[in-house]
C-alpha cells in the first residue's frame, strides 16, 4: 500500500485489512494523523508511514472508538490525542470485548500474527476531548474537528480540511460494504450525513473503502433515511419483521442489526 494524495498535503492510506483508509494532513508546523490502525503493531506501521511523508510533530485525531480505527495509537505517544467526549467512555466500556472478540476472530481466520498483536494491544485514551467542534491550527492551514450527530455511534468525530475540500468521515460513510450499525443510531444517521455534506466537501475520505465524491454519499443518505422509514413503519405495525427486511437497501443481516438499534 502507499499514500494517495487526495488535495495538497492530505494523504490517504488504504489497508486490505478489513478495508481501512487512515489519513493524514500535514500543515507548515504540524501534521495531523486520523485513526491509528487495528493493533500495536499496526500502529508502529503506520507511524514509519508517516515519516515517510513528514518530520513533522503530529497530533492525533480518532475518528470514533472502534479498535480498528484507534488501538494502535500507543505507536503516536507523546502527542495530543482528539476525539469526542463520548469516546473515553465507550472505550473504558467496550475495549476489552472489542479486542477478545476480534482475537477470536482472527484465529478462527488462521490470522494467529494479527490475533497475538490485538491480543497484546489497548487503546491510548484521548486526552483532548472535542464536545462539538474543535480548530487545529497546523501552520498555514486550520482542520475542523466536527461532531456532527448521532449516527455510526453517538462519538463520531469527522475531520473536515476546508482549504483543499476534504472531510474524513469515518464510518459515517462506507465505500464497499453496508453501514455498520452495531452501535449506531439509524433514525439519526440522515440527518448527520446532511450536516456532513452541508461541509461542502469535493472528497469524502470514508473509513472503509476509497475515497468518494458527494454523490455517492448522497445516495447512501437517501439508503438510510429509507431504512429509518422502514423501520419507523415496522414500530407502528404497518410492516411485519419479513417484509421490513425484503424493502431494505441493506443485506439481511444489515438491515437486523439496524432495526435492533432503532429508539
């Protein structure tokens, strides 16, 4: 894998692991890296990947606390650590299933490297807390650090680079394979994608996938307000759990582990 230049001085690398795109924007004085990858060792990669781009200081940015997107952020350490507010909690409350449940994993898939290096990995708790919005002055060039609403989990954090028509979405936005919704908030979802697009972002780095333009994300966003309708009709009884499941723009599974989340 190597960088992909997506606007002048923002980088995206993508990993055939479970499809994951990290980023990273380097300003005049500092660099910004966004998520830090699935484990340690992962983590200690992707940081001689960044020095293969910058000397310069880095901070930290996770976009929402998935164990693929922040365990391996050990490897930035010393450096400032952004996220949501929410996030320290979800971790402190899930990292432990995350990882002995991504171990299991791995194994059954014969990944015995990848499962010894979760194994041995914990994710490095933010230490700069953003509540809705936070602007990180790089040299020359400010990122927004934006939460935008309930969607993928109720900490997302999208990182918005406005001088060169950039945001980062984490897993607000999928390229490649449905929404996860384990943790969303699909009646929310929408609305926080619209927030997402009022940006006026030209590319939309997803967190799984290639890098997408605003249509694409507007198409998702009509598939999740059309599965908060759907699922808004099975609450009220006008659709039965069969036919809630045969309407949805998702995969079966998909659409289940939805419907579960709605409130």
């Amino acid at each position: 894998m190597s960088w992909s230049e997506v606007g002048a001085g923002v980088f995206v690398r993508r990993y055939a692991e479970l499809d994951l795109s990290v980023g990273l924007v380097v300003g005049g004085e500092s660099a910004l890296v966004i998520d830090t990858r699935g484990d340690h060792q992962q983590g200690v990669e992707l940081a001689r990947a960044v020095r293969q781009v910058t000397a310069l200081p880095w901070q930290v940015a996770i976009t929402h606390g998935h164990f693929d997107h922040c365990f391996g952020t050990d490897a930035f350490l010393p450096a400032h650590v952004w996220a949501h507010e929410r996030c320290p909690a979800h971790l402190a409350r899930t990292a432990a299933g995350q990882r002995d449940h991504w171990v299991a994993h791995y194994r059954q898939e014969g990944a015995d490297d990848i499962a010894a290096a979760l194994a041995a990995s914990a994710p490095a708790m933010p230490d700069h807390l953003v509540s809705a919005r936070a602007d990180l002055d790089l040299g020359g060039r400010t990122v927004q650090l934006r939460h935008l609403g309930l969607g993928h989990t109720d900490h997302d954090l999208v990182v918005a680079v406005p001088d060169a028509g950039v945001v980062f979405a984490g897993d607000l936005v999928e390229q490649g394979a449905p929404p996860d919704f384990e943790d969303a908030y699909p009646q929310h979802w929408p609305s926080t994608v619209d927030a997402l697009l009022a940006l006026g972002p030209t590319t939309i780095v997803a967190g799984h996938g290639t890098p997408v333009d605003p249509d694409f994300v507007r198409t998702q966003r009509a598939e999740l307000a059309e599965l908060a309708r759907i699922g808004h009709a099975l609450r009220g009884g006008a659709l039965s759990l069969d036919q809630a499941v045969e309407r949805s723009p998702f995969p079966a599974a998909t659409t289940l582990t939805a419907l579960a989340r709605l409130r």
